[in-house]
C-alpha cells in the first residue's frame, strides 16, 4: 500500500487544488450562463481574481435559473452541448495540473523502489491513467463525448439541485480509489465504465470490418528494389515511401530534435559500430537543396546564376520564343552564361543542346489583338529547380548517387532540420565533448538514416492498414463532437467510414474554416456570421405573439359558407431585423406572398387529407395566392440522384445496425406504417420540407420604402406600427374538421428560406489553435467564401473536411493532403498518434488515379486480380464477370498466391533465388 500513498505536502496541495477546481468550475459556469450561452466571449475564468472564491447561495441560485432557462429553450440541445464542451474545458486543466502535482514526485516511496510505479514506467502493465485514479482522482466522466446527462428535472441525480453548477454535480470527480468513492461518483464512474461494455461488444463489429476492408485493398502495396511503392500491376503510388523512404519502427532518432541529437553524440561510438556509414555520407548535398527550397518559396533570385540547376522550357526553332513553338513541359538545364541584360546561357541536361540569350519571361500577344493586360500573357521560361537527388540521379557517376548505395543521398527535409538542430548550443556543446568534428556527426546522422530506409518487399501496405484498423478499436466517441461555437462535425468510426470505407461525395456534416484577419472587427466578424447564416421566417417571427390566428365561419361567393383563417404574422422590429440582417419589411413581404403562403396551403391540404381522407383533388384551400399555387409531380431529386455508393453506404449501414439509419425518422415512420395511395403520397411529397429545395430563396427586387402606417400588398396587410402581416383569409370547406393553424403555420415558416447561400446553414466565428479568430460554417461551399475579400479572410488556409469538395475545386493533391489530415484529425481526438507515413500511403492510394476511390465493394471493382475480388465480397458476383468476359489473373497479390497455396510475392517472397549445381 505504500507504493500508493502520497507525501503529506503532496496530499496537502491536493486537497487544496481539488477545493480551487470545484469554484473554477462553478465560476465557469457562472461566466457562461452571463454570456448567454457563450453568445458573448467568456474571458478566461481561472486568471480572474474571484476565480477560487466560492459562489454564494444567491448566485448560485440565480446561475443555476440562467443555465435552466438556456437548456429548456428552444436551443436547449445546442446550448446544453455548447456548456458540455466549455466546462470540460476549463475542468480537465485543472484535473491534469493534480495529476502532475501528485506524480511522480508527490508519491511517498519515489521511483524506481515504487513497484507500482515501476510498473507503469516501463509499460509492464497498467498506464499513467491507473495509477492516478488510485492515488490523485478520477477525473471528469464522459459518456459519448459528453458529460453526464440531465434528468427532465434538471437534476443529474436526485441528490444534486436541479442545474447544479458545481462541476461535482455533472461528474467531475475528486474522489480517488485509495481513499474511497462517495455513491454519487461510484454511480457517475458506473455509468462510464458501462459505455465502456457497450463499445467492447457493438463497435468491434464496425472497426474489424472498417481493418478488414483497408487490410483487402491494400495488401498488394509492397516496396519495390527501386525504393517505390507498387500494387500487383506494378503501378507506381509512392515513388517513395513516405515521402522519405524511412521504415517507421526505425525512425525514433530521426526526428532531429536538440535532445535526440545529444543522445547521438554521447553514444557516437556504439552507433559507428552498429551503423556503419555508406560510402560518400554527408550531409551537406541534402541540406543545400534543403536550403535551395527555401530560397525558391522566398523568391530569391541568388538561384540563377553560373552553374546553378534550372527548369527551362524548349523551343522548336532553337533560340526563338515565338507563340506556340513553346514545348509543353520542363526541361532540367544548367545555366553556362549570365549576361547583363537579364537573359541567359542555357544547356539542356537530356541532350546536351545549348541556347544562348535565354530571357526569363516573354510577353506574347493574342492574334490580332492589341497590347493590352487583358489581351497579353507573360510566359516563364527560366525557374529555379530543385533537383530530387533520390529520384532524378543528376551526379556526374550515374548511378552512384541512389538511396542505400550513397551515405550522401539523405531526406532534404531530414537534412534541413539535422543542420539547424546542430546549430543548438547545446547539441554543439555534446558534439565538442564527444570529440566530433561537425562533419563527423553529420556523417554519423546519414549513416543513421541510410540504416533507417525501408527494405524491398516489405508489405508496407497491410502494416498501413493494420495501423488505422488497431487505434479504431479505441475509439468510444460516436458521430457528433462540438466543434468551436456550434457546428457539429462527423467524428470517431462514423467520419473513418466517411473517409476511408465509402469516399463520400456528400458528407453529413460538412463544414469550413478560414482565418479572419486582423483588422476584422467584432462587429465585423458578427456581420460575416450573420451573412452565412440560413434565414427563415420563423426566425424573424417574434417570440411572443409572433402567430395569431382567428377562425370564423364566413358567407362567402355563391351563397356557400366557408371556415375562414385569419392569420397575421408579427416580427420583430423593423429595425433591429435591418440593422442585424439588412432585410426591410417589403422583401419579407414578398417572401411571405410569393413562398409562405403557397407552402402553408400544401400544408393545410395535407393535414385535412389526414384527417378526412378522400381525394386530395376535392380538398380546395382558396385566398391568399394559394389559387394561383400549381402543384408540382417533378419526382424527387433525391432519389433521382442516388449514386451506388450511397446505395452502398445505406447497404452496409442495414446489415451492420439491423435498422436503416435515417436523418429523416418522421418519413421513414410514415412509409413504415400503412401503405400510402398515390394522392397520399403526393402532398406528402409536396408538404415535406426535405423534398423542397433547401437553398431556394426568394429573389425580389426591394420595394421603395413607403410612409404610410399601413400598405396592401398582394395577399396581405402591412402594420408598420406593428411590425406585423395580416394575411387575406384562408377559406375551407366547412364540413372539414378545424385545424389547428398555429403549428401549421410554424411549420410554413421553419419551410420558407428568406436569405441563404447554397449549402450552408449557419455561420460561426471561432477560435483554433495556431489558426486565431476563424469564420466557421456548417456546410460547404467554396464558391461563396472566395467571395470575400481578401481584406477579410485569409483565402491561403482555407480548410475543410470536405474532400471531395477539396478535390474538385482545389485538385487531387490538395484533396490528398486533405485525407491524411482528416484522418489525423480523427485519431488526435483520442490523443492517438498514426504515422504519417501509413497516411500518406493511405491518401496516395486513393487518389492515384486522380479520383476520389473508395475503400468498398465498388473500389474493389478496379482491382486487376479476380482473387483477390473474390476474398473481398460477393465472390460469385466477381467469379462470372471474370468468367465472361476471359480475365487471368498474373498471381501477384496475397490473396490469389494464397488461393493458389504459392508463396506470397512479398517480404522474402519478393525475389527469387538462382541455384548453381
């Protein structure tokens, strides 16, 4: 027991610390229920001078009625998911600064004589989370990613005061196993050990399929004696593997850092004999092309002059640079001769041709046009170059200068950082103790990395599965995470599926980011925001009495009685709308005539339909504009649309769940229960929000502004006085059975869009680390963020998970990079690191075609062995199409090598041996 217990100062500051967290956190929450919910930016609460003040009995009462009324409302769901992240944010610092305090050094039997310690150091057994739930606390329990749910009452448990907003209260816990764990926080801790159970037993199912697919397309990749990454055709994804050509398992000195490279220097004589240097290792031809790069992104000039690597063009007539008689590509040339007028002397590498009075740029006119911008363009025909010692072998010896034949053929990125990290005093310092030269340990740096290179054959395909597939059994977080402000995004197996397994097109939650500059005010930032905002009527409606409706049985035309509707609409101020929004009360007006109106008479339609039955072509709805309204029998898009691998992505999602997953639960219950007639079916598709167009906005030229007190428009009445519609009577049949208008008509008005950009729903300003103030969306649209100024936003790092988006608007390297950070992304949640490597072969793969491929059933359909498509899935399937239309297979993948009971073509399989008698 005593490897458990801590020193009594130790424990002291503890308890100490545990009494500062809990007034931290009720502080916290006080700060966000001011803020209105975060509306307004909460300054930090732990550096305020009240912050380790306890709350009053007042004040908490009064935090505790603010943060009831926020969660209760209308946004009761985002504000509780809003408080849930900024809470857990301020309180698990505080859990961590316990955590350091107590360990190592607050135990009172130090390491290594602490077994228990000993254990967990060297990763025997248990981890640092175990020993400080024995000896400091349990920390902050999370379920799902958030914390512990409220009851309908606002309680957690009937012991805490409903809205409590002690942090003790939603599950941070200070309790530890050594001492003891009060019923509260044993019932808290259950409830997480639980989830825990849950995804042992259901996700394994969807993370081992999630293994079992990249593991199936990826087991052809294997490096080749070339240093490339090859699939079974012998198509190049990697020209070398990750990017450096390293073996991840041999990269842990490799990182250039002050500390490792004294290390280096203090060991140097075991590492000489262990890493013997390759003939020519230095450092220096790497770390110059290193620096080369650099000058190039700087825009030096320094990079062209005598003797200097260049990219030219080429000419068909030799030395004139007439339009098109320009070559297309470039060509590797050395520069021979500089003359003072700015042109230059070139020799081409590939033939030994030599151009003289080489300009750097040339002007060329369009035919026929005059000189000017817009009918001219400046061609480069000179650009500095960089040349890839690995992959272009441009020394003198050809043949000499290849990666693991040369000590001098080094990563230039590697090469970079190792001669910066040796500019370090104290690196310098080591090296002078260690008796090295500079030269010397830049020699023993290559050898290290020669020594690291990935070995021809390996199957650094499957291991890149095997290394996503692995850390996906850990994930416990499931679809949505709160991200910032309030944009929900797609996180844990769910966004993997996305990414990996179905390439999707159409992401559920999409989302963008892009840097505000500087000079953007707040109220600036706000008017963003607000301009990337979905608008709709309801909205602007106000939030008591914004719906009044009055029923009356009416004479109407022809002596027949009719149920009259008298709707009338109130907003907010005129004002305020204009100031926040910049609509004025006519454009709303034409919105409610030209939208609201028709969409509330498909409702009213289809809700006496429901309600009466008959048919719909008898059941008439007349005033307003609703008799100028023509139904619509267009099928809908939706279904029209579907690609295969959404079909896929349901399919999957059927089999793995046992229910069809549906955002739109109401439209599944309906077609569920009872069949539909074609009439029924009709207004449901014509009532349904979803089926409408979601960016449709109404597109009115604004009247000018009148000085009456009260106008008639089309089909209503305006109060200006008021801020309020009145709509003309909508008339029914009065046999029919009264509706009750007030929800019919709050449906309506969620349905008409007043302002919106295509494709997204709401705009955030948000605050990323490294990144500053961002303008965040839920949604994606390029197109409308390259509308902003540059004076605004900062175009260059613009961000989005939305790949295939990326791809088509900024290309497939952009959209390969994208890969690999969303993937990233999705592990750093966790606090699991993957390899870049295993990314950047992962993200290569599936877009070395230039497309986006997917991970499936249909990726597998590009794959040229019919063995291998046939262990993937519907084995049948791919056995007849190979059948009739006379595929062979070469018998370079696992799988058919297995099939066939050969030796697979990798590792030491990758060669063959000649037997001499």
């Amino acid at each position: 027991m005593e490897d458990l217990i801590l020193t009594p100062e130790a424990d002291k500051i503890r308890r100490q610390m545990v009494k500062d967290a809990y007034n931290i956190g009720s502080r916290a929450a006080k700060a966000w229920a001011e803020s209105d919910g975060g509306k307004v930016e909460i300054p930090p609460v732990a550096q305020s001078s009240k912050a380790k003040t306890p709350l009053k009995p007042h004040e908490k009462a009064a935090v505790a009625s603010k943060i009831g009324a926020l969660l209760s409302g209308n946004d009761g769901k985002e504000n509780a998911a809003a408080l849930d992240g900024f809470m857990q944010s301020q309180v698990n610092p505080l859990a961590s600064d316990i955590i350091k305090v107590c360990l190592p050094n607050g135990l009172a039997v130090p390491f290594p004589e602490n077994t228990f310690g000993l254990m967990v150091t060297t990763g025997a057994k248990g981890s640092i989370v175990n020993q400080s739930q024995v000896s400091c606390q349990l920390g902050q329990q999370a379920l799902e990613g958030r914390r512990v749910p409220r009851m309908s009452s606002g309680r957690t448990l009937p012991s805490f005061a409903p809205y409590d907003p002690n942090p003790r209260a939603d599950g941070f816990i200070t309790d530890r196993f050594l001492t003891g764990v009060r019923p509260q926080e044993y019932y808290f801790h259950c409830m997480a050990g639980r989830e825990g159970l849950v995804d042992t037993a259901v996700k394994t199912s969807r993370s081992g399929y999630l293994q079992r697919c990249l593991v199936k397309h990826l087991e052809e990749l294997k490096v080749s004696y070339d240093n490339t990454v090859r699939d079974g055709e012998g198509g190049v994804v990697q020209f070398l593997y990750g990017e450096d050509g390293i073996d991840p398992t041999k990269a842990a000195h490799l990182d250039c850092e002050s500390r490792t490279f004294q290390f280096l220097a203090r060991n140097h004589k075991s590492l000489k004999i262990r890493y013997p240097a390759l003939p020519n290792s230095t450092l220096d031809l790497a770390a110059e092309d290193y620096r080369r790069a650099k000058d190039i992104e700087s825009g030096s000039t320094d990079l062209l002059k005598k003797g200097c690597l260049v990219k030219a063009r080429k000419s068909r007539l030799g030395s004139e640079w007439v339009r098109g008689a320009i070559c297309e590509g470039w060509f590797d040339a050395t520069i021979t001769k500089v003359h003072k007028n700015g042109s230059y002397d070139i020799k081409y590498l590939y033939n030994g041709q030599e151009v003289e009075n080489v300009p750097r740029f040339v002007e060329f006119n369009y035919a026929g046009a005059k000189k000017t911008a817009a009918a001219s363009f400046e061609c480069e025909l000179i650009k500095p170059a960089v040349f890839d010692p690995i992959v272009s072998d441009t020394s003198r010896e050809k043949g000499k200068h290849r990666m693991g034949s040369s000590g001098a053929c080094v990563s230039e990125h590697i090469a970079g950082l190792a001669t910066k990290a040796m500019e370090d005093p104290k690196v310098k310092t080591a090296i002078t103790n260690s008796g090295l030269t500079r030269k010397e340990f830049g020699e023993l740096v290559a050898a290290k990395y020669g020594s690291a290179l990935v070995h021809p054959g390996e199957a650094v395909g499957s291991i890149a599965a095997q290394s996503i597939g692995e850390p996906s059994t850990q994930m416990t977080l499931n679809t949505f995470h709160l991200a910032g402000a309030g944009a929900n995004v797609t996180l844990g197996i769910p966004r993997l599926r996305e990414i990996i397994m179905t390439a999707s097109k159409v992401l559920k939650t999409p989302t963008m980011s892009v840097p505000l500059r500087d000079s953007v005010s707040e109220r600036d930032a706000l008017r963003l925001t607000r301009s990337f905002t979905r608008i709709t009527l309801m909205d602007l409606l106000a939030s008591v009495g914004g719906i009044t409706v009055q029923e009356k049985l009416e004479l109407g035309a022809g002596a027949n009685w009719d149920r009259c509707y008298y709707v009338t609409l109130k907003f907010h101020p005129a004002e305020r709308i204009q100031e926040a929004f910049g609509l004025c009360l006519e454009f709303i007006a034409n919105v409610v005539t030209t939208m609201f109106i028709p969409k509330l008479a498909r409702i009213m339609k289809a809700e006496m339909k429901r309600s009466v039955g008959g048919d719909s072509a008898s059941i008439q709805v007349t005033g307003g504009s609703a008799s100028d309204f023509i139904e619509s029998d267009k099928p809908s898009k939706s279904k029209k649309n579907k690609s295969k691998e959404d079909e896929y992505d349901d399919e999957v999602a059927d089999e793995e769940d046992g229910v069809a997953g549906s955002r739109f639960g109401h439209k599944k219950e309906m077609t569920s229960y009872g069949d539909m007639d074609d009439d029924e079916k009709n207004i449901a598709k014509q009532s349904s929000p979803d089926d409408s167009d979601e960016d449709e906005v109404a597109m009115v030229t604004e009247a000018e502004e009148s000085d009456d007190e009260e106008s008639t428009g089309n089909a209503l009445k305006i109060s200006r006085s008021k801020n309020s519609f009145k709509l003309d009577p909508l008339r029914v049949d009065p046999a029919t059975c009264p509706l009750l208008m007030v929800g019919l008509v709050e449906r309506a008005a969620e349905d008409t869009v007043v302002r919106a950009r295509p494709s997204i729903n709401e705009g955030f300003v948000n605050k990323e680390e490294g990144r500053g103030r961002c303008l965040q969306t839920a949604g994606c649209n390029f197109e409308e963020i390259w509308q902003l100024s540059d004076e605004e936003v900062d175009h260059t790092k613009l961000v989005s998970n939305h790949i295939w988006g990326i791809r088509c608007a900024y290309g497939v390297e952009a959209a390969r990079m994208s890969i690999a950070d969303q993937i990233r992304g999705v592990f750093a949640v966790y606090g699991i690191s993957v390899d870049p490597r295993h990314l950047s072969l992962i993200a290569d793969f599936m877009t070395y075609d230039g497309e986006y491929k997917p991970m499936n059933r249909i990726g597998m359909t590009d794959v040229s062995s019919t063995f291998l498509q046939m262990s993937y899935e519907s084995t049948s399937v791919f056995m007849v199409d190979a059948a009739l239309h006379k595929r062979n297979d070469d018998m370079n993948s696992p799988s058919a090598n297995i099939v066939m009971g050969n030796p697979i073509r990798h590792g030491t399989g990758a060669f063959e041996c000649i037997a001499t008698s």
